[in-house]
C-alpha cells in the first residue's frame, strides 16, 4: 500500500532563501540517520498482537519472541515502507532468500490485512511516542557523524522517509537537531517525487542534490530522476543487493565517507 509524500503548499521561508541554488541534501532516516531496529520490530509485533497498555514499554520489549526479532532483522533489509513489515509475519518469511521471493510474499498478503496492520503498528508507535517518551526515544540511535554532518551541511537538508512525521521530528528534537532539518516528508514511499518537490520549492537543479538512501531500489529510482545518489552501506541490505549495485555501477558510502559527502559533489 504505497503512501505519497506529504507535500507543503507554503511558500519558501527565509532560510530557503538564504540557501536557494547551492544545493540540497536529502537523507533516509531509519537505515541512514538513525538505527531502530528494535522499535521497529516491536510495533511490528503489535501491528498483529494484542498491545496490552497496562505493561510497560519495557515489558513489551521482552515479550517479543527473540525468534520474531531475528525474523523481522530479514524482512527489515528488503522492507521499504512500514506495510512490508507484515511480511515478518508470514510463515514463511525464514525462508526469504531474493528480493524476488519477499515481494511475492508480501503481493500475497489481502490488503485489508495489510490496512490493519499498518493502522495498528502506527497506533503502538504513537502510543509510546507519547505516553512513554523516554522509552521510545531510547529505541533510536543515531549513527556516528550524522549530528555534526545536519549542523555543518551548509544546504538546506530534508528528510525523506517511510517514517512518520512526528516520530521523525520527536528524534531530531531529542538531539537538538530541530533547526538543522529544514522540511520532513513522512510516510514516503514515492522517493523521486519528494526529492524534486524539494529542489523545485528551493530553486535547486536536480543535479545540484544529493540524495542518500540505504534501499537500493530508493537509490536507483532517484538516480533516474537526475540527482547525484548514494546507498548507504550501513544501514539494511544484503548480499543481492550488494551484486545488483555492482551490476548497475552504484558505488556504496561507507558510514565513515558520510561527512565529505558534500565536499565531493
């Protein structure tokens, strides 16, 4: 159930302004900003069952079954949107060994299943977000680099994600970074479209854009849309996603390459 970025129809504030032309550096966010695999597979365990309020975060936590973790760590590396990780669900999801086999399985999955999924997966997420704050914000990690890299960007950057808005924005918040994020688009599955929105509100050519993304497809379908992109070799991938990029000559970033990112354009 693919989702479309949420657009903004106000005009360009004072720091578009300011920075309109230079350039623009979109990121992903789980996967490239910040590290949740655990917070992810816990809605993920919540979306299908029943999410007792009486119990702590931390007693949700531990009551996932470690096998469902292992399981969901599999999917999360194909997964591009929260709709796919229903297919941790699937029995059998273990046996997923292409991004072939994963996109059958989660094709095969009745869509009302996959809408109430998504409503109860958003539903966990939104409750811990705010009614348990400090558990949920210590589900998220960011990556090493990333705080200095959105302070010192020197270009407006945008956050384009398969996450939501407001969990988004609470992260950046957590660590200061409100300011350093000039727009977010939550719940995107359509990549290219927001990555042109946001040149197209600033007056920056395609060209002049970096896009930075831990899913191949992302990488390659932004790419085809003329701006300079890059898959991020820290987040979630595997070994075919490794020889399509090699076939197709996308150059991975390492973690430690993230900060002259901007330096090499």
């Amino acid at each position: 159930m693919d989702r479309h970025p949420k657009t903004r129809a106000e005009p360009p504030g004072p720091e578009v302004g300011r920075e309109q032309g230079r350039g623009l550096l979109a990121l992903d966010f789980d996967g490239v900003v910040c590290d949740a695999l655990d917070e992810c597979a816990l809605i993920t365990w919540l979306g299908e069952q029943t999410h007792d309020r009486a119990l702590p975060g931390p007693g949700q936590l531990a009551r996932v079954p470690e096998e469902f973790t292992a399981r969901f760590r599999k999917v999360r590396d194909y997964a591009r949107v929260l709709d796919h990780f229903l297919v941790a669900h699937h029995p059998e999801a273990d046996a997923i060994g292409s991004q072939a086999e994963f996109d059958r399985l989660y094709a095969s999955l009745p869509l009302s299943r996959v809408r109430r999924f998504v409503a109860a997966a958003s539903a966990a997420r939104d409750w811990f977000r705010e009614s348990e704050p400090e558990f949920w914000l210590g589900l998220h990690t960011l990556y090493p680099g990333v705080s200095g890299l959105l302070r010192r960007a020197g270009v407006p950057v945008v956050i384009v994600t398969a996450k939501d808005e407001p969990s988004v924005r609470a992260i950046l918040a957590r660590h200061g970074l409100e300011s350093a994020v000039a727009e977010v688009y939550g719940e995107c599955a359509a990549k290219p479209e927001a990555v042109r929105e946001a040149c197209a509100r600033r007056g920056v050519p395609l060209e002049a854009a970096t896009f930075v993304d831990d899913n191949l497809t992302n990488v390659r379908r932004v790419s085809a849309a003329g701006v300079r992109a890059r898959w991020a070799l820290w987040g979630y991938q595997t070994p075919e996603h490794r020889a399509e990029a090699a076939q197709f000559g996308i150059t991975g970033l390492e973690l430690t390459g993230l900060a002259g990112l901007l330096l090499t354009h």
